[in-house]
C-alpha cells in the first residue's frame, strides 16, 4: 500500500502524471518519474505543503486537458518553479 499511497502524492502535486506522458522514448519515463521525486523532496524540505488527498474526477482531468488548464494555476506552478529553479542555481 506504501507505493500506492507515494504514486498518489506525486499525483497530487505533479498533475501531468495523472495521464499518458507525453514521451516518445519510453526510456525517459522512468528518470521522469524519479525527478518528480526529487521535487517532491525538495518540496518537503521548503516546508511547500499541498493538500494530502486530492480529488480529480476523470472526467474533471479529461476537460482539464482539453480547455488547455486553469491559466491562474498555470501561472503560479510557472512562478513556483522559476523559484526553484533559482533557489538551485
């Protein structure tokens, strides 16, 4: 149940793992996967919390994916890693 539960988290923080990857070279995925990770962690450590349980309806993601996502969201998950990105250089 543990992996479970870790795979729904990284879920819930990184949405682009709740549908098919984009990615041609299957190879990528996992190192994908493992970077999704490591901003987790470092999330943790920034004490950056996000809810623990997040609810998505498929058909909630589906239109999500279609109308191109929420543009606030989108702005702030830009401004976010802009910090992080800064905060590692």
């Amino acid at each position: 149940m543990a992996i479970e539960r870790s795979f729904g988290l990284l879920k819930g923080r990184f949405r682009s793992l709740l549908t098919t990857l984009a990615m041609e070279r299957v190879d990528l995925i996992p190192k994908y996967i493992i970077a999704c990770c490591v901003l987790h962690n470092i999330c943790l450590l920034k004490n950056d919390d996000f809810p623990s349980t997040v609810e998505l309806l498929p058909e909630a993601v589906q239109y999500h994916d279609q109308v191109g996502g929420n543009v606030a969201v989108n702005r702030l998950g830009l401004i976010k890693r802009y910090d992080i990105c800064e905060r590692l250089l």
